[in-house]
C-alpha cells in the first residue's frame, strides 16, 4: 500500500480524526505490539485485555497512529465504535484504490499450500502478493491487504472460518474476481454440524464477488459437484473426473518428483513439482486452472510451480543424524493426516509416526482418531500418539494389526520426546503431524535437541 492519511482511512470507515492528526500517515497495520513496526497503524482490539491498555506501548514501538473505540490520551487516532469492522472496511477500499484484482481462496485441506502454489503460478506474470503464513481471518487478512505494496497487480487472499458467518465477511471486504474451493472435509465440523454445512460455510466466498466472477471448484469432490444451489458465477471444474475443464492425467511419482499432464480443451503439457504425495496434484491444479483462467501461459505455469516450495513446517523434509524427518505440524485434520500418511508408507525403511490430535472434529472426534489410527497401522511401523486422543488412534492401531508394543499412546511431552530417542536410529523416517494447537513442532524441536 502507499501511505494513508488518517483523514482518508476515516472517511473510508466512518471513523472521526481531531484535525490536527488529519494529514498523519501510517503505512500498514498491526494489532500485536510486540511486532509491531514503526510507521503503522495500532488495531486495538478486545481479547483478554483490553486493547486499549496497549496504546502507550504502541506509540513507544513507533506506532504513527491508533484505530481504536476510545480516546485514552493525547495520540493520533481514527476513532471508531468497532476497530475490527472499522479494519476490514479500511482493507476493502483500499483493494479498491490500487485496482489489483482478487483471487480468493479456501478449503478444508490445503488452502494455504493452494494459496502458495497459485501465488506461484501468477507471479511469473503479474506482480503478486499474498496473504502470509495464517493470515486467514477477520484480522490477519485484511492487515495482509494493508501491507500489500502499491504496485501489486494481483492479490491472493487466503480464506479460513471456524463459523457460518466468517467467508462471507471476508468475501465481502475482498471482493474476488476469482475464488477456489479446494474441498469440503471435515475440519471445523464440530462448529458446522455436517459436511453439507461446511459446504454452506465455503460456498459463503461467493458473496462479495461480481456476478461476472470467476468460480473454481474441485470436480472430484462430490459435495461440490453436486451444489444445493447453482451461485451467479460462472462454475469452472478442476479435477481428474470426467467432465472437469482442466484435468490431471498420467499422474506419478518419480523420486521426489510428482508429476502429471494438465489436459484443458485443446491444451496439454506437463507438469513436475518438488513434492511428494499424489494429493498434492488437486492444489497444482487448482493453481494451473487459476493461470489459465487469467491468461497465464502454459510455460509460465509449468516454470512457476517447478519452482514452487512449499511453506515451512508444511510436509517439510528434514535430513538429521541419518535420519528423514516429515515435518507437517501446520495444520492437520482426517483427510489431510491420512494423505501424509500415505507418503509415509512409500518411504523406504523403518517409519515412525508421530501423531497428536486433530481439533475440532466435535462429534467425530473419537471415531476419526480410531480411523487415523487404522490407517497408521498399515503405513507404519511404530506410532507414537501425543494428546487427549491419542489412545484412540493406538486403539485403531490395534485393530489395524499393529502389535501393542508398537503403538504407544503419550500426554507428557517429555515422556513423549524420551520414548523416541530410545526408538528412533540412523535409517528411520519419522513423520510429525497435528493440528497446528497441539505444538507438536516442540516435541519435534526437544527431540532434535533444539528446543528454544
């Protein structure tokens, strides 16, 4: 963004300035002092203290401004009834100024390596920015927009939600000329009930587009395919089901390499990606039906996700003391713990999985766990399970036919970390996944003798 005048940003959200702070400028936004860079504006914002509290820090740290509900001394501020609201109306019109068009982006499992991938496939021909690490909410989201340069030509936003409610109010301050679904799974079913009411939840991304918007959906997921109700935007299905418009065939793994051939009308060229797992082909995809849909080049497409990386932390290879590490603790829920599962089963030697809880599966819980647990069994050789759940998935382990010496069901992060270095040797693979709310990258970090 370029710098804003607290004038301007006020007018933008209703907001009130005293005119002798009416021409100060903030460049970019934050809500956490601690990170908090010199120049921004300071969200206040009500959690478990009051916002508000923080201001004298914020000016301390170089803060230009404050957005905030109350006048608590004498510092430039926007003053507004709701700084949140307030926030995303500022993040909306700014879009709006610099003019860059919109891809949004959600899904129940792999929306942030989506978001990578096609960030990586438009960039080889727009200048794009995207939403960092976890910046999915009402509050990240709309600060990633403010840190957005001037210049960016294409913004790509990531869009999360626990609640029916939340993709909508995003949507709305977005915008989106484009929008993925990725897929509907069962992540955050214990909020929205049923698999049809996460669909529910997603399909919210279609609120804040133009009728003229372009919709990208996942064919071979049958919840999308089979939609309760046809939204205004045209439907562009990407997949490896018959009747998708951009299809994946001849998929394989080649040593580190997944590769497969994009077919699109008339269309056909290769594709070959650093990653592992076939289940990353639907992301690519998605990535691939995004370029075509804006005028990326098929070379450009090929070169942007050959050189695509995925994020840290996200099904991140490791080589330490002989041993290979999977470190996937960014995220985790069924479908995608059975996907790095299934990676794991094509390594060869001893594997070991490491396996902590998946979060917010409501009245699921139990029975998924039980069923990761079956699956490790025939993918691994050991299986360490870290949190409340954890002696459900050795139960499926089990019953999956994994001896009861092989399974080990762990709460204690030090017995955990213990039980490990008196298992694992030179050789082993030793894969790390769970929901992002159980740490698990600090069993994996006190393992490795790194703990910060």
């Amino acid at each position: 963004m370029g710098k804003l005048t607290l004038k301007q940003a006020a007018a933008w959200c209703g907001g009130t300035v005293e005119e002798k702070y009416a021409d100060v400028e903030f460049l970019g936004a934050g809500n956490d002092t601690r990170v908090l860079q010199p120049g921004q504006l300071f969200i206040v914002l009500q959690g478990a203290r009051d916002g508000h509290d923080f201001i004298p820090r914020a000016m301390e740290r170089g803060a230009a401004a404050v957005l905030c509900s109350r006048k608590v001394g004498d510092f430039p501020a926007i003053y507004v009834e709701d700084p949140r609201i307030a926030l995303g109306q500022i993040a909306r019109e700014e879009l709006k100024r610099i003019g860059a068009k919109v891809v949004a982006v959600t899904g129940s499992v792999g929306k942030s390596t989506t978001k990578e991938m096609v960030a990586a496939v438009l960039e080889q021909s727009f200048l794009t920015s995207r939403t960092p690490a976890n910046h999915n909410n009402d509050i990240g989201m709309p600060m990633a927009v403010l840190a957005m340069p001037e210049n960016t030509e294409v913004a790509v936003l990531e869009m999360g939600m626990n609640h029916f409610g939340e993709i909508s109010y995003l949507s709305r301050i977005a915008c989106p000329d484009v929008a993925v679904i990725v897929n509907i799974g069962t992540a955050h079913i214990e909020f929205l009930g049923t698999q049809e009411g996460i669909r529910q939840a997603k399909m919210e991304i279609v609120e804040g587009m133009p009728p003229e918007g372009k919709l990208l959906l996942n064919g071979d997921d049958l919840l999308l395919r089979n939609l309760d109700r046809e939204p205004q935007q045209r439907i562009t299905y990407f997949g490896s089901s018959e009747g998708c418009a951009v299809r994946a065939a001849d998929v394989s793994q080649e040593g580190d390499y997944l590769c497969f051939r994009v077919e699109a009308g008339r269309l056909s060229f290769p594709v070959r990606m650093l990653l592992e797992g076939e289940h990353f082909v639907t992301d690519a995809l998605a990535a691939v039906t995004v370029g075509l849909n804006m005028g990326v080049p098929p070379e450009k497409i090929q070169a942007g996700l050959a050189q695509f990386r995925n994020i840290s932390g996200r099904q991140e290879i490791l080589q330490v003391g002989g041993m290979t590490i999977i470190k996937d603790c960014y995220n985790a829920g069924p479908e995608s713990m059975a996907a790095a599962l299934a990676v794991l089963g094509k390594k060869p030697g001893r594997r070991i999985a490491v396996l902590g809880d998946m979060l917010e599966l409501g009245d699921c819980t139990q029975a998924e766990h039980y069923r990761v647990g079956r699956i490790a069994a025939e993918k691994a050789d050991y299986v360490f399970a870290f949190g409340p759940n954890s002696r459900r998935i050795i139960s499926g382990t089990i019953t999956g036919g994994m001896p009861e010496s092989r399974g080990r069901a762990f709460t204690d992060r030090e017995e955990l970390v213990a039980a490990l270095r008196r298992t694992a040797k030179p050789g082993d693979v030793l894969l790390f996944k769970a929901s992002r709310g159980i740490h698990l990258e600090q069993v994996l970090d006190a393992f490795l003798g790194e703990e910060k």
